[in-house]
C-alpha cells in the first residue's frame, strides 16, 4: 500500500492543473447540489417537525351546539380511524377594534380551554402565562417575530361583559383559534359553536381526511357540523411563497446534478484515459492490475475530497442568505426555516467523491485488463482515421486551414466530444431559463409603469411614533390631487374581515379609486368596481377551493356583505383579498384610508412631491417605490447565482476537454509548427475545435431553455403569469442565448489554446 500511495502523491503532484480542475469542478458541482437540495429540503421538513412536536390538529371541526350535544361530540374521539381528539370546546367570535395589538380591526375566534397541553394541538406559551381565570385572555401571536412583554395588560371591550386582559402569547401550528379563554368565560361570551380537534390514523391527502371526519362524524346528527379545517390548507399557507420558487428551484437542481454528473464524468475519464501511458509504466515497473487501478482511484479521491469538503462549506455559506430570501414573510409557527437539514451536508460530501470514483472506476477497469505495451499504446494520441476523414473534407472547402483542422478535432474522440456538448447544451439551457424568468419577473416588477412615471406611497395610518393625520380623510385625498405632479390617487383601506362558514379570517383591502391602469394585476375576470365585488389571488383561491363567480360572506362587527369573486389576480397573498371602498362603507361605515397610492406624471420630481406632503400633515409619512419586490429580488437572485454557477462548470469541463486534447495531439502540434503553422493559427484552431461545439449546443439548448422557462412559469402556485409577461422572446434574445454556447466553449478554451500556442518545436519533440 505504501508503493501505491507513493505513486497516488507523485501523480497529484505531477498533474497539478489537471487535479486543480477536478477539484474545482466538484467544489462547484457539490455547492449547487446542496443549494438545490437544501432548498427543497426546507420548504416542507420545518412544518412536518413543528407540527408533529405540538400533536397539530389534522382537522379542525366546528359545530352547531343548537344541533348537538357535547357528549355526542365527545363520543367521536372513539369511533375507528381516530388518533387522538380534544374537545369540545366552546368557540365563540368578538369584534376587535383598529389598533387593537396592531391588528387592523376585525372579529376575533375565541376558544375555551382549560390548559394548553392536551393530546391534540399543544399549545406553545411565547410571552407571559395561560388564562386561569375569568377575565383572562391568550392571544395566538400570528406575526413575525417574538411578542412584546408591553402588550401585556392589554384590554379587549367585550359587550354585556367585563373587559378581556391579555395575560399571555402564545402560538397554535393548527391556528385552532384566534384567543384562547377558561371554559367558564367563553361560557360567558354565549358560544353558538363548539370545537373539535383530531387526529387520524391515516392523513396524507385530503381524500383520506374526509374520509377519517366522516368516520367521526357518522352517528352525529345531520347538518350539525358546521366548518372544518385541514392541517394541509395551513401546510399549503406556510410553503405558500417558496412553493412560488420551488419549480425553478427543482429545474436548477436537476439542471445542476445532470451538468455536474456530465463534467465530473468526463474530466475523471478524461484524466485517466490520458493517464493511460503512465499505466503501462507502472505495470512495467511492477505494479499489479489492482494496484494500479488503486492507484488512480487514490489520485482522483484526492482533489474529490477537498473539492466536496470545500463546496460543501461555500454551499453552507450561501444556503443561509438564500433560504432566508426565499422564505421571508412566511408564518412559520416555531419551525425553523432556513436551516439546511444534515443529511444535505452528508449527500454532498460522501455523494460527490462516490460520483468521482465512479466516474474514474470504469476506465481505470478497462486499463487493469490492458497489458504494459497496449496500455502505453492506447495513452498516445488518438487514431487518426477518426478525425482525418473530416479534416480531408473540410480541406476542400473554402475555409481557412487552422478552421478546418479545428472542426475535424472533435471527431477524433467522439465519446469525450459528446459529453463536453451535454454540458454545453446544459449551461445554455440554464442560460436561457435564467434570462427567461429575469425578464418574466422584471415584467412584472414594471407592470404598470409603461408612462414612465413614479410611484409615491403616502401612510396615514398613524403607525410607530407618528401623529395621527390632521386632515380627514377626504381632505387628504383632495390635497394629494391638488399637490403639482400628482397624476391620480387611489386609497387603501385595510380591515381583517370574516368569511361566513370559515374559521380563518381574511385580511381584505379596500380601494378607492380603482380604473384601467391598474388592469394588470388581474390574469383572469376584472377589477372590482362596485359593492359587493372581491378579486383574490391564485394562493387564495386554491386553498379556499374558490373561483370566478363563487359567492362569500364577508362579516365584520356584526354586519355581513354577500361578495362575488369577479377576478383572479396575478399574485396576492394567500390570507389577502381585495374589493371596493363601497364594500367597506357597508361594513364600516366612516372608515379612513390607511395608504394612498399616487402615480406622478412623468417627469415629476418625486422627492419634490414627497415633501410637499409631509409638509401639508406631520401624521402622513411618503416613500418613493422604486418598482422592485421580493419575489423579483429572489428570483433574480437564485437565477444569477446558479446560472453563474452551472456556466463555470461547464466552462472547467471545456478547459478539461480541450487541456486533454492538446496534450494527446502535442505531436501533431510540433509538426504544424514545424510546416509554419504561426500561434495565433494554434489558437484558431484549438479555439474552433470547441467552437463549433458551442454553436450545435446553443441550438440545442435554447428549445430547452424555452420549454423550462413556460414550465416553470406556468406552474407557479402564488402567482399566474398573463401572456404578456410570458412572451418574452425576440430575436436579439435568442441572438444571445446562442452566442452563450458559443462564450462558453470559448471561455473554456481560450486558456490551454494560448498554452498549445507557446509550446515550442524543440519541447514537443523532447517529450517524444
């Protein structure tokens, strides 16, 4: 093992640019493998964890007390398929008022129970302590962040009864309630309902969820049960906007194990088929068939090992910052998110150099069976009838001779040829993903903006340590219109709203003064335009099992509007529907606007505008939008960064191919020199070898890069693409995507090209 070893450091010390590039090929190649897989990783392991740590509800059932008995219910938590139940408790609803823990106002789901543990939907105190009395109230904390200990104390007017105290935070992953009260005290609020928690035995789709409550459920009597909740619903909610990322994601990963798998594949093939001379050395100064091929497999575990220790760690250092984009202004409950889970990091780093090994295995077999003599033989340069049909062809042609001799290389080694191609077709394909889904993106980040003019955001809402506005409501808006630049002005209201026949609230923006430039934000329908109309984005819909012309309910302080779905928007958050001004005048009547949205004309100076208004009221706050969003920002992100990545690789395996190639044909190189052969033409040529391989590449892969891009876009969850964004090729696009091919090639070559062009006459020669 010692004569093996010794052999192994002399080969990586000897091979030093050629160890060099299969180090880097798979540091590179084991970061974008951990990226891609931390990724999918985190969007659905933290939930699953919380959820199973808390005995999460898989369904939350409401019930009519008028048609049931609490014994009737009690008896469901026996009946077959029933893991565990909780319940019933009293369910009852209160109206909050604006500002009442910074919620915007709305009705408030409180719940009776005596403790928060129990053997479904244990109940986890963030701040303070649990209600042991009358009087007393918990609050689920549904924001980000940790609650604040001075919200503690809080009172909550209560109608025909005393005041409710908040006394504590805490959080339900089964969002159960909204507050949690002692049965004694939502006794005293007079619940109409009543609440039953489960588990079931079998509860992976909804299909076996409705068949599990319908077990339960049986005996009851007819229509008593009133409103359920899957714990999927809320899983679909909590993933909601990675899921928006996780099909690019998905085609990156692939995109980045299929050009991994390619480059390492033919850079440790490569390296040991050239290494094939050396073989015959070896078996003739002694060394058995296994121990050289023990040998190589020691040289190429070498740079593997280092190279997946080191992509690993980068991988690590860039999942924290991706995650955290990727998974912003989601409610995460107590599970951690953006954390890549270990076995990521074990894939990675036993996976990679078990992939490097595998690649190097197959002709290191092939050379045990060789003899010294065949061994030496094979390791010279290819035969020349592979490629020299070629060269004689394209010699007959008008074409420059160092072109023509260029075109023909590839053909000498058809296997190697083929898989630097894969890779070439792989890294345009990501190119033209990633330019696709830049410009669908950057679309929509400018969507109505086509006059060129700025947006200005004005808050009145009094938030923070700003005064609330002077001005009335309608004197606001009067002044915004009056102020020089102003173009038009449209109102926000915001209330948290009811859904009849549903436990989870909604929050609904109210707008006036809605017209046809703000047609863009709906794919499908129309804008609302009168009381009673509501668009909603997909994310919504989907988990509400609501579409165009459906009904709904909205409830607030007491008063209900029958609402019809007249749009479908392009993007909108899953708890988030929009209506009109007039809705909310019917159910808050003398409500203010909270934001005013102003587009200037263009032209306007916008900080100009800003502080007139700040000047006209202390209480109004101004920020000048600059048109980009989150999704945008982590779209582009992810793309630039993988595209960045993918490209390299696919770059070092040219620079691979190429490097070996100029080697084997050295020869023939000292003989072209020797004729007159000048290096720029050594250049020409070797350049044009690979060229020629970047063309065919880029016309394969800009299809595929297409047909990526309109999968993707098109499978989207939280946000629907029009067509308009969707069309985003044109031929100076595609111009580029098929100079990509060729840049790649290009970039890989350009460095062992200039190399061949210094050799000498007298060096190539010595080493014959």
């Amino acid at each position: 093992m010692s004569a093996v070893w010794r052999a192994s450091r002399a080969a990586v010390k000897r091979r030093r640019v050629q160890t060099f590039v299969i180090g880097l090929v798979v540091l590179c190649s084991t970061t974008t493998v951990l990226l891609a897989l931390g990724v999918l990783a985190a969007a659905s392991e933290p939930f699953d964890k919380a959820y199973a740590v808390q005995r999460g509800a898989h369904v939350v059932a409401s019930f009519d007390t008028a048609k049931v008995t609490e014994a009737q219910l009690a008896r469901t938590a026996g009946r077959p398929g029933v893991e565990a139940a909780a319940g019933p408790f009293g369910q009852a609803v209160v109206a909050t008022p604006k500002g009442w823990l910074g919620k915007p106002g709305g009705s408030l789901t409180v719940v009776g129970r005596a403790d928060p543990a129990g053997p479904v939907d244990r109940i986890e105190i963030l701040q303070g302590r649990w209600a042991t009395a009358p009087g007393e109230i918990v609050v689920n904390w549904a924001f980000d962040g940790s609650p604040y200990a001075k919200l503690l104390g809080t009172k909550l007017a209560v109608p025909d009864a005393p005041p409710l105290t908040v006394v504590g935070f805490a959080n339900s992953m089964s969002k159960s309630a909204g507050a949690w009260v002692t049965p004694d005290q939502v006794n005293a609020l007079r619940p109409a309902s009543a609440q039953m928690l489960y588990r079931f035995a079998d509860s992976s789709t909804e299909a076996q969820l409705r068949a599990g409550l319908a077990g339960a459920t049986a005996e009851l009597p007819g229509e008593s049960l009133t409103n359920t909740q899957s714990y999927l619903t809320i899983k679909q909610a909590f993933s909601a906007l990675a899921d928006a990322y996780l099909p690019f994601m998905s085609l990156f990963g692939v995109l980045g194990l299929l050009v991994s798998a390619l480059i390492v594949g033919n850079v440790v093939s490569g390296a040991v088929v050239s290494g094939y001379r050396h073989i015959g050395v070896l078996k003739a100064l002694g060394f058995t068939p296994n121990q050289v091929v023990a040998v190589y497999l020691t040289m190429m575990s070498v740079p593997a090992v280092v190279g997946g220790v080191l992509g690993t760690l980068l991988g690590r250092a860039l999942a924290g910052p991706i995650l955290k984009v990727s998974f912003s202004g989601i409610e995460t409950g107590r599970a951690s998110v953006g954390t890549v889970p270990w076995w990521v990091y074990a894939v990675c780093l036993v996976g990679m150099p078990a992939l490097v090994l595998l690649a190097a295995l197959v002709p290191a077999l092939r050379a045990h069976r060789l003899s010294a003599a065949q061994a030496i033989s094979a390791g010279g340069a290819p035969r020349p009838g592979r490629g020299l049909r070629v060269q004689r062809v394209l010699g007959f042609t008008e074409l420059p001779r160092p072109v023509s001799l260029g075109l023909g290389q590839p053909f000498a080694r058809p296997g190697r040829t083929l898989l630097t191609m894969a890779a070439i077709v792989l890294g345009v394909t990501t190119v033209t993903l990633s330019t696709g889904l830049t410009s669908t993106m950057l679309a929509m980040g400018s969507a109505g903006r086509g006059d060129g003019g700025a947006h200005v955001l004005v808050h009145a809402d009094g938030a923070g340590d700003r005064p609330p506005p002077l001005l009335g409501d309608a004197q606001i808006e009067e002044r915004l219109r009056s102020l020089p630049g102003a173009r038009h002005v449209r109102a926000r209201g915001l209330a948290e709203v009811g859904l009849v026949g549903q436990t989870q609230p909604a929050f609904a923006n109210f707008y006036r003064g809605n017209d046809s430039s703000y047609a863009y934000e709906i794919v499908e329908g129309r804008l609302p335009g009168a009381a009673g109309e509501i668009a909603a984005g997909p994310a919504f819909l989907a988990q509400r099992g609501l579409r165009i012309g459906d009904r709904v309910t909205l409830e607030l302080d007491g008063r209900q509007v029958p609402t019809t779905i007249v749009g479908r928007q392009t993007a909108g958050n899953a708890r988030s529907l929009d209506t009109t001004w007039e809705t909310l005048e019917q159910l808050a009547p003398g409500s203010r606007a909270i934001e005013y949205y102003v587009r200037l004309s263009p032209g306007a100076d916008a900080e100009a505008y800003a502080a007139a208004v700040e000047a006209t009221d202390p209480g109004l706050s101004v920020s000048v939008e600059d048109g980009g969003n989150a999704a945008t920002i982590t779209v582009v992100t992810f793309s630039t960064v993988f595209t960045v990545l993918l490209t390299l690789v696919a770059s070092l395996g040219v620079f691979n191919t190429v490097l070996l190639n100029t080697r084997e044909r050295r020869r023939d190189l000292g003989m072209l020199k020797s004729i007159g052969m000048t290096p720029r033409q050594v250049v020409v040529m070797t350049v044009t070898s690979v060229a020629g391989l970047g063309v065919v590449g880029g016309l394969l892969g800009i299809p595929l890069g297409m047909l990526a891009h309109r999968l993707v876009v098109d499978n989207v969850g939280v946000v629907e693409f029009p067509e308009s964004m969707k069309d985003v090729w044109h031929a100076p696009e595609l111009a580029a995507m098929l100079l990509a091919g060729v840049a790649i090639a290009v970039l890989g070559a350009l460095v062992p090209a200039r190399s061949a062009a210094r050799m000498t006459i007298a060096s190539v020669l010595h080493t014959e």
